[in-house]
C-alpha cells in the first residue's frame, strides 16, 4: 500500500489486524477462513478505558469492509491468493440514532441559544455570522433536509406563500419538496430582504447562504460549541436532521410522511425512528395500562 492514501479508520484497523496476527503468529499471505472470523470474533472483545463494549456491530462490520478492500489490492498485486474476509459470515450493523437526539425542549434551548448568539456576538462579522445559523437551522428543523442540500438553495427553490422549498438530494439525486412551517416562512421573508445587504462581501451571491464546503463546516462548527455551552453535548446538523424525524413521530405523525419529508426511498430506513425512548415507556404504561391507580379507597 506503500504511495497510496489511507483513511485514518483504515489506518488503525490495519494495524489492529497486524497485531493481532503477530500475536496469534499467523502470516498475513497464509490466513485462513477460521483465522479471518477469529479475528471478527476478538473485535467483539475489546472493551475502552471504562470497561465498557468498544466497538458497535455497525463500526466492526466497517473494519471488516476496511480488510476485504486491503485483501482485494493484495490480490491484484499477486501478494495473495484469496481473500477469506470475503467469505466470513460479516456481523449485521444496522442503522442506528445518533448518539445525541435532544428532546423537543432542549432543541427549542439550543435554537433559542444560536439566536441569541446574533445579540451577544462580539462584533458585526460574528453578528451576521450567527444570523445565517440561525436562518439555516429554522430551515432544517423545518424541512429535515441534509445540511448538502440547505447549502445549495437559491432563492428562486423557494414557494413562501404555499410554503415549499424545492430540495435536490444528493443521495438518490433527484430533487424533492420540503415543507416550511410558518415561523420559518417569517424569518426566510425577513433574510431575503436584508441578505444582500448584510453579506455583501459573499463571494457566491447566487447562492442562498453562499455555498461550499465553509458553509457547513461552520454551521456545524458553531452549533456544536453553542450545544456544549448550554450543557446538551455535541450536536451539529446530522443531528439536527434527526430530531426533526424523532419529533415528528413521538407527535403521531404517521411513519410514511416521515418517510417522504426525509426523502428516504425505502421505509426501512425511516423505521430507526421508532426505537422507543425507555424514558418514555413509564408514562406510556401509567396512561395505557388498565389497572391505573385512581383512589385510595379502591385498593383499601
């Protein structure tokens, strides 16, 4: 692999698999079948600094993803003469919620938090700075489109008054209609007028938020050091995008809506909203279960 750029996951994988091979005194060229699931299984072992499960099903089917590649190029190179990650029977991942999905209370604190930020602002490029997160953020809670898509908008994607936003998914590559509500239709009215004159020096003026990697990087930068300071840990806008899912389900809205506002094509994917929250199954039990405690004198 020597010249070739390597990701630093890969990275620490294949040294992870070397070390478990030197350990176990078995030759990378020479592996087995047995050997390559022996090593899956070891994975599962591994335990952090707290004792607690290191790796996740989801990230250990990736290391192995990351040494049947490793094994392929070594292939092509003659350097093996098969690849036996290929035929282990590979650990099911499964999607899964970001690790921090805030509830509707928090999210309404952090929203409130990056607004106030336009106020506290130590100067006005820190100012205007804050009001295009703002703006961004009330457009994602809105829709719960990709910050990808938010950052390629222009004007022109926008129906405010049927209060539609034409979206293009990178993922699927077709474009798709979000839906504003009308507290975000208020404030887009408001950024429409004054954009132009706030950022005058936006070097992609035909874009909404001025386009680029830098847009989401700093949006995510920004409301990630906002979350921290109010005390509701790392969040940025993967999250964001996956409160707006939670939310709408725990208010009853049916899964295949949900479904369509995410733009995702098959149900299953939506489906990992509805693990439930156990903080939510006391009060689900107090309101539904039969035998509901109503007087003292009925138990008396």
């Amino acid at each position: 692999l020597k010249g070739r750029k390597i990701a630093g996951h890969d990275k620490v994988t294949l040294f992870q698999y070397f070390d478990y091979l030197n350990e176990h005194d078995i030759e990378h060229n020479r592996i087995k079948i047995g050997d390559a699931e022996g090593f899956q299984r070891y994975l599962f072992t591994l335990r952090d600094e707290n004792g607690g499960v290191m790796y996740n099903p989801r990230t250990i089917t990736n290391k192995i993803g990351t040494l049947i590649l490793f094994y392929n190029y070594l292939m092509k190179k003659g350097k093996a003469a098969c690849n036996p990650f290929q035929e282990i029977k590979r650990v099911k991942g499964g999607k899964s919620l970001p690790g921090n999905i805030l509830d509707e209370e928090k999210l309404l604190r952090l929203l409130n938090g990056i607004k106030e930020r336009i106020k506290e602002g130590k100067d006005l490029c820190e100012k205007r700075r804050f009001y295009r997160w703002h703006i961004i953020a009330e457009l994602m809670y809105s829709t719960g489109a990709r910050i990808n898509e938010i950052v390629k908008l222009k004007e022109e994607d926008f129906d405010l008054e049927r209060g539609i936003v034409k979206l293009y998914d990178d993922k699927t590559g077709k474009e798709r209609i979000g839906f504003l509500n009308s507290f975000t239709c208020e404030v887009l009215r408001l950024y429409f007028k004054v954009r132009e004159m706030l950022f005058v020096k936006q070097s992609n003026k035909e874009m909404l938020f001025g386009g680029g990697p830098a847009i989401r990087r700093g949006f995510n930068k920004d409301t990630n050091r906002v979350s921290k300071d109010l005390g509701l840990g790392k969040f940025t806008s993967h999250n964001l995008r996956h409160s707006f899912g939670y939310h709408m389900l725990r208010a009853g809205c049916d899964i295949r809506y949900i479904q369509a506002f995410l733009g995702h094509e098959r149900l299953g994917t939506t489906q990992v909203y509805t693990k439930i929250d156990k903080r939510d199954l006391k009060a689900v039990l107090d309101k539904y279960h039969p035998r509901k405690f109503r007087r003292y004198n009925e138990i008396s």
